[in-house]
C-alpha cells in the first residue's frame, strides 16, 4: 500500500456555518430580494395609509403573496441540499431552521406593516 491509497476521514462542517448564512440571507437579502421582484413584475403598491384610517381594506393584488412565497422559498432551498451530504449535512440543517424563523419572522412584520399602513396617522 502507498501513502496515496489512505483515506482522511472528512470532519462535517459545524452547524454554525448554516446559521450564520441563514441569518444573514434571512436579514440582509430576504426583503430586498422581494421589493426588487415585485418592482420588476410591476406588482401594485400598497397604500401606507394606517387600516384604521381607510374606508375599506386593501386590495392585494395576487402576485404580492406570490413574490413572497418565491423569494422564501428559494432562500430555503439550500438548507435540504446541503442536508443530502453527510459532510455537510449540520451546515444545512442549521441553515434552514435560522433562515425558516428569521425570515419567517421578517415576512410577517413586513407584511404586517405594508398590509396594516405605517404612515403617521
């Protein structure tokens, strides 16, 4: 046997790895990612006059649930991909539950803002 036919056991990549790209995915590119979607697919803006100022509630148009949807969605693709390979199979797990929750959370109050108006009433 030569010293080439040895194999080195790989070490799996530590969770942290995944949750430090989560978040930072999560915060930095999840609600930009979707503004520049629905500007380019010209989706209709929202009025940011307050709900209890409006006569009646908005009307949304279809594509504003689907920009949201796609956006999230392929932010959490590579948590499952990077879950297949035993090496990086931390790594993925912990990406996907940081980017799930934080961008979870970061869905739910932008749209709680742009759907319930957040200009001074």
């Amino acid at each position: 046997m030569s010293a080439t036919d040895k194999t080195v056991p790989r070490r799996p990549l530590s969770a942290w790895w995944g949750v430090g790209a989560g978040f930072v995915l999560a915060v930095f590119v999840l609600v930009p990612a979707v503004i520049c979607l629905r500007r380019y697919l010209d989706v209709p803006e929202l009025s940011a006059v307050p709900s209890h100022l409006r006569e009646r509630p908005p009307d949304v148009h279809p594509a504003y649930w689907l920009t949201w949807m796609f956006v999230f969605t392929t932010m959490l693709v590579p948590g499952p991909m990077l879950a297949l390979w035993s090496t990086t199979r931390r790594a993925g797990i912990g990406y996907a539950i940081t980017a799930a929750v934080i961008g979870g959370s970061l869905m739910a109050m932008t749209m709680s803002f742009e759907l319930g108006g957040f200009a001074p009433s």
